[in-house]
C-alpha cells in the first residue's frame, strides 16, 4: 500500500540542499533493520507483522528543525478561523496593524538607544584620547584601551553565557526565513550558568520565550563591541534585533484575546519577523524604503504585496521612531527641540553634482574592484573562521584544560584583536607621512578659500572648492585661530593629521569624511589611505564573528570608501581640480563622490545586494544626483562577485551549516554528460551544473517511504513509528495509498500525547479528536525525552487501543490549484 517511486541512477553532489529531510532519511533508512510493514484491515484499523518491543533510548536531536510557512487547511484549523471570526471587533479590524505599530516603535526606540549609548561611551573615550595626546604615544595608547578594553572583554563575555545572541545574526534571519529553526547552541559552561542562575529562562531554538534574553544579550553586546573602537558596526546585529522583537511581539497571540488568536499560524508569525527585520534596517540606517526591499531581497523567501503594506508601515513607524529621538538627543544630551527633526541622513553629503556620462567609466572600474575585493574579504573571512573553528576543536580535545583553554580563547581573541588595531592605529598617525598638513592658510591672505584652510559654518554648496572640514582631527597639530568672513562662514588656520580624521573617531564620523565634497586636498595622501585601507580590511574580517554582536556595514562602507577616495585623487592628480560654479562639466571628478560610488561597489561585493543597496544608499547619502553611477557599480560589482564566489551571508549560512533553499537552487553532478528522458545533451550539458528544469520530484525521493493512513492510524502504531524511526515529516495518504498531505514529527507527537494521556483518563469516546484543538496540535510542544519515550513504550504494552483520524486532527491539505 505504500507509494512507490521510480529510482534514477542520476549523481548529485549536493541533493541534500534541495531536501534536507530526504537525504537524511536516505542516509537514516541504511542503519536502521528493515521497515515494518504496515497493512489495513477491513475495520479500517492499522496492525503490525510484528510485535517486536522498538528501542525507547531518544534519537540524537537535530541540529535545526523546519518548518512550513502556509497554515495547515485541515478541518480543525477552519473550525478554529470560523470560531475565532464570530466576534465583531475581530472580525470588523484586522488587528495586525497595531501589533505592527507596537513593533515598528519598540524596534525605533531600540534603535535610538543604541546609537545614544554608543555615541556616549565613544564620546568619553575620545575625549580621553584626545587630551592623552599631548603626553605622547602611550598615553594615547593607555588612554584608547583604557575604555575599549573593559567593553571589547564585557561584550565577548556576554556571548559566552548567551552564544545565540553572537555575530551579527542576518544568517540566522535568512535561515529562519527560510523555514529553519537552529536548536540550542548552548555551550555546556553557558548551560551550567543558565541552569544555575537563569533557570527561568529558556534558551532553546527561537522561539517567544527566548526573545528577551537573546534581545538583551544582543542589544548590550553590540554597544559595547562598537563603542570599544573595533573596526565593527551595529546595523548587522539591529537586523536580528528586529527579527526577535518581530517574534516576540507577535507571540502576542499567545494571550487569551480573541483577536490576537488569529495569528497562531507559521504564515502570520513569519510575516512578523519579516517586517521586524526590515524596520531593524530602517532603524539603523534612517531608510524605510531600503529595510523593505532589504528584506524582501535578502532576508524572506516568502512575499506578498499584502506583506509589502505590512512592511512599509512597521519601517515607517520605526524610522519615525529613531529620527525622532536622535534628533533631539546626542549621547543623551540634549541638542535639539523635540519633535523638530534633523535636516541630515546618517551620512549626509554636502551639496549634489552634475554627473556627466564619463562618470560611468570611474564607476564601471570601481564595480570591478568592489567585486575582486569584495570576493577576497569573503574568501579571507572563511578562512579565518575554519582556522578558528579548528583551533577550538583542538582545544576540546584536550580535556579539561582544554575546555578552560576554550572559553579564554573566546574573551582573549576579541581583547587582543583591539589592542593591534589600536597600536597600528597609531603606527599610521604618528609614523606615515605628512604627519601635519600644511599650514598656509592666514588671515592676511584672502579669499580664505585656500585648500589649507578649515571651512566651517553656512558654506554656499560649491562655492568654496577645494575646501577642508572643521570636523578633522588635530592630533599634536597646530591649533591654529578662526576668525569670521562676512559673518557667512568660519576660517581656521589649524593644521591637522589625516590619518588621526579617519581612525581617531567612530567608523560613521570617519565615512562621513570620506564622503565629504570639495575636499579635493583633505584626505589627499595616498600613503595614509593606503594603509588604512590595508590595516581596517585586515582587521574588519578578523573582527567580525561570533563571539561578538557585531556587523560589517560600516566596515564594508569604509573600505570601499577608502579604495573610491583613492581612485578619486588619482583622478584629481591627473585632471585637476574643478570648481562646480566655473567648470560644472567637470566637477564631477570629486574624491568625496568617488568615495559614495565606492562604497557601494564593495558593500554590494560582499553582500550581493542589489535594489535594497541601491535605494539604503540614496537614503543614507541623500546624494539622488548620482543614483545611476551608484546603480551601474554595484550591478558590476554583483556580476564579477558572483564569478568567485556567494555572498557572505550565505557562506556564513553555509559555514554554520544552516539548511537553505534557495529561490533558483542549483545542483551539481559528478558527471560532465547527462542524458534524461532520451535526450541526448551534448556541448549544453559539458558544465557540472545540472538543469533542472529536465527533472521532477520523483528525482530526488526515495522508494518505499514510510507513510501514513490518514484514517488508518491507532495509538500503537504511531507509538511504534516515533519509537522506530527519528524521520522529522512524514507524508500521509488514503486507503488507496494517494498522497493527501503531511504531518511533522512535533505535531505527531502532541497528538500521540494527548491520546494516551486521554485513554488513561478513563476517555476512550471515538470522536476524541474533535476536542483537540488547533492551538493543541500547532502551537503546544512536547519534549521527546527518556521519560516521554517510556511513555510511548508503555503505550504498546496496553490492551486497549484508539484510532487516530489525522485527516481531521493536522493533515496538510494539498490544494487542487497548487502546482503540480
């Protein structure tokens, strides 16, 4: 009666990427004894040939658990929509909107707070550096780890109790989008801790209940790995931020409120984290239209137009959020009115050039380096994550020591990645030429329009080129005096240190420099840049992993920065400088502009992202004037990436071995020629990439699966399959052994449970399944230990016996208009 499939003798490398479960049942059926054959007597009732007692030791728990996105149409789920739709108030308003709201401001006001704290303790560190300067390198040096260190060793000492909140979690996101759900990764020490002081808690797989927690671990984490001065950013750990405030907010179902009921359903609490994940986005980077196409790109592998409403509304109200308070607040002090928003984005430009059509060729070149070095970070960072991989699995197995040796690793590394960063840091500053800028600017010399001089105040747009910041740093410079010219703008003669502008401050201060227009001859020495560039990508892909809540954004802006500024004043050391109110035509070959066009080509190298990038950076920069240079450097940059290699994320995905479907999945076979359904493929078919679009499902399955009886089933023998077999789906079908749906290992479980637990009651009534509700089967758990296991076992021992209807308790209907 079970459903046959033909075998093809067809070679796939890596079949299990297209069904993770299959495989692993193909790999699972080899070890096990022969399947016991299930047959169906007239009653209807499912007996055994045998009567063999099945092993109750637990199966090994698997490492991620999947799960599917459209609710189950069984007739128990719809009994449960028409009951929970019979109140007006439920049905009149589509209560998801206010749990929207409610998630768009909570992830605003995350967001605020971590920018408010990191601009805090950053501030205070500088400012400690800063007044260090005058007693001479060490005094930097002891000034600079004075601050980062505690943080940096706090930060990696949180994920050591809590590894679930490390790195900068967009992996997890894609994957938990994707229909995966990551077990515990708690480390045995960690567990210890949690058993002894956080009993209450739960850190299991993702789940509601693990969400403050995690939020928390995260949030501080994150502060303290940025405002330590490690070449890292937040806006990686503010995505997982939103994700988790996305699932615990819409655990609101939870609650015993009719209305809320309703979105007890895989769809609706997907749809949640979604939109949790693109307001995260909104939220650290000020654009609401770029964490939803962020997420709809990237993240969801599931999409709807109603989903892009939902979407649109959570990022507006968590953008509306974060710009409110950060607008009136700088490191918690006061510095605006409320409710009177900034007129600046995160890294505002100074005033929009003309662009001419010569600008595509810089922009095309610096697509091309974007891709070779943003294939290269991703290559260098893999390696540095299977070194270290390897050396923890030598530490562990060492014993003891070994696990002591374990654990330091994981505060040490962090500790002393900050203290080279910080000791190169200031090899740059004090030993790379021009120590100082030249100081020629005077005010006996007008028009005060000289490169040399710092520009500040109400500076007319293109006015005043070439022009330098009064935001660089002096670092043991001259000090210099300003004065007042025609009371519009502020001179200064101060001279200062390039290489302290980028390094001695934030990574957001620092690109904002890099970004800046006009300034032709303030970050011109291609000494500094080049060692910055080679020191910060060095550092940025050690620095990102998992013993951090950390992300790479701001990384990635600053080294294609850095590369675009070089590129930018190898223009200007060629075609000179050309001053937007004399020459417009060429005014384009601007260093600042060549930075944007940059950063964008080497985010989109790393990250492989297209629209989303696109519009974050016309949001971030407000530069609209070159939105079609931006969009031709990161469409080159994607194509020579993905020549080398995938995108970061998805290597990480597969680093951690995350299972992935992807929307347009690819198979390799180990065969150069493959023939299917007689034809003959000759010079198409010599790549290893197998087309797929020549195969079906039944290319993939195994023959003779274990299935179900949707009104076949009893008590024992359900007992017997969870017992014999650890399979985590399987599929059921009617008497005529015709596919009718599927049911999960969990769900089987709970109804199972709930069976046996009624029969002992002394309930035996046939029609039991009808008070087995929705919420019961879906949203309860039971935990498949020794004890539950027992269960089971003492189960088969019983005389009396109760048939299951799985049709009517969980069945997945397939819909007649799903394709085929």
């Amino acid at each position: 009666m079970m459903a046959e499939v033909e075998e093809t003798s067809i070679e796939m490398e890596t079949i299990g990427e297209i069904s993770n479960e299959t495989s692993e049942a193909k790999e699972t059926n080899m070890n096990e004894p022969p399947e016991v054959e299930v047959v169906i007597p007239a009653e209807g009732n499912a007996q055994t040939k045998t009567e063999v007692k099945p092993d109750s030791t637990p199966f090994p728990k698997p490492k991620y658990e999947s799960f599917d996105y459209f609710p189950p149409w069984s007739d128990v789920y719809k009994e449960w929509i028409i009951e929970l739709t019979q109140t007006v108030a439920c049905s009149a308003i589509d209560w998801r909107w206010f749990i929207l709201g409610m998630m768009g401001f909570v992830i605003g006001i995350i967001g605020a707070l971590v920018h408010q704290f990191i601009h805090l303790i950053s501030h205070h560190k500088w400012e400690a550096t800063e007044e260090a300067v005058e007693h001479g390198p060490g005094a930097v040096l002891g000034a600079n780890l004075t601050y980062g260190l505690p943080c940096v060793f706090v930060a990696a000492l949180l994920i050591a109790l809590w590894p679930e909140a490390g790195g900068s979690g967009i992996p997890e996101m894609m994957g938990v989008l994707n229909g995966s759900i990551g077990a515990s990764v708690v480390t045995p020490r960690s567990r210890f801790l949690q058993e002894k002081y956080f009993k209450y808690f739960n850190y299991g797989s993702f789940k509601p209940r693990n969400v403050i927690q995690t939020l928390v671990t995260k949030f501080w984490s994150c502060v303290l790995a940025v405002a330590s001065g490690l070449p890292v950013g937040p806006e990686g750990p503010m995505v997982h931020m939103g994700g988790l405030i996305g699932a615990g907010l819409g655990s609101i179902s939870r609650l015993n409120i009719p209305c809320f009921k309703r979105f007890r359903n895989n769809q609706d609490r997907q749809n949640f984290v979604s939109a949790g994940v693109a307001a995260g986005v909104a939220s650290a980077f000020g654009a609401p239209i770029g964490g939803l196409l962020f997420s709809m790109e990237e993240v969801s592998s599931v999409w709807s137009v109603s989903l892009t409403w939902q979407t649109f509304f959570c990022c507006m109200i968590a953008s509306f959020t974060t710009n409110l308070f950060n607008s009136w607040l700088d490191g918690f002090h006061v510095h605006g009115s409320f409710g009177l928003f900034s007129l600046e984005t995160k890294f505002q430009v100074d005033y929009n050039l003309q662009t001419h059509l010569l600008t595509f060729i810089p922009a095309i070149a610096l697509g091309i380096i974007g891709g070779v070095l943003g294939s290269t970070f991703i290559v260098c960072n893999t390696v540095t994550r299977r070194l270290r991989k390897g050396l923890l699995a030598w530490f562990d197995s060492c014993g003891s020591f070994g696990s002591f040796l374990h654990y330091f690793w994981h505060l040490f590394e962090p500790c002393a990645t900050l203290v080279a960063f910080v000791v190169l840091s200031g090899v740059i500053a004090y030993l790379v030429p021009p120590h100082c800028s030249p100081h020629e600017c005077s005010a006996d010399n007008p028009p005060y329009n000289r490169s040399e001089c710092l520009i500040g105040g109400q500076v007319i747009p293109g006015f005043l080129v070439p022009r330098t910041e009064h935001e660089v740093q002096r670092f043991t410079c001259h000090e210099g005096v300003s004065w007042k010219v025609d009371g519009l703008y502020t001179v200064n003669n101060q001279s200062f240190n390039q290489a302290a502008t980028l390094l001695f401050g934030s990574g957001s201060e620092a690109i904002r420099r890099l970004f800046s227009k006009g300034t032709h001859n303030q970050l011109n020495s291609f000494g500094i840049l080049c060692s910055i560039l080679a020191v910060y990508a060095a550092f940025a892909c050690f620095a990102a992993n998992r013993w951090l809540s950390c992300g790479l954004v701001v990384p990635m802006l600053f080294i294609g920065g850095l590369y675009g500024r070089i590129i930018g004043q190898l223009m200007v050391l060629g075609f000179g400088i050309h001053v937007p109110a004399e020459e417009p035509m060429w005014a384009w070959i601007d260093p600042g502009a060549m930075a944007v066009i940059g950063a964008a080509s080497f985010f989109a190298g790393v990250s492989r992202l297209t629209a989303s990038l696109t519009v974050i950076m016309l949001e971030i920069t407000n530069d609209i004037s070159f939105l079609l240079p931006i969009m031709v450097a990161i469409m080159t940059s994607k194509w020579v990436g993905d020549i080398f290699t995938h995108s970061l994320y998805h290597n990480i995905l597969h680093f951690k071995e995350v299972p992935f479907l992807d929307a347009e999945p690819s198979v390799n076979s180990e065969k150069k020629e493959v023939s299917k359904n007689g034809w003959d493929c000759q010079n198409p078919c010599k790549s290893s990439e197998l087309i797929l679009d020549l195969y079906t499902i039944s290319d993939v399955m195994i023959k003779n699966p274990v299935t179900l009886y949707e009104k076949g089933e009893t008590t024992k023998s359900l007992s017997r399959l969870l017992l014999e077999k650890p399979f985590r789906g399987f599929p059921v079908v009617n008497a005529e052994g015709i596919f009718q749906g599927s049911i999960s290992r969990p769900e089987l479980l709970v109804i199972v449970n709930f069976k046996i637990s009624a029969k002992k009651n002394g309930n035996t009534d046939g029609d039991q399944d009808s008070k087995l509700r929705y919420e019961k089967v879906h949203m309860a758990e039971v935990i498949e230990n020794q004890k539950f296991r027992d269960k089971l076992a003492a189960a088969l021992d019983e005389k009396e016996d109760a048939r299951i209807d799985l049709a009517r308790s969980t069945v997945y209907i397939v819909i007649k208009n799903f394709s085929t």
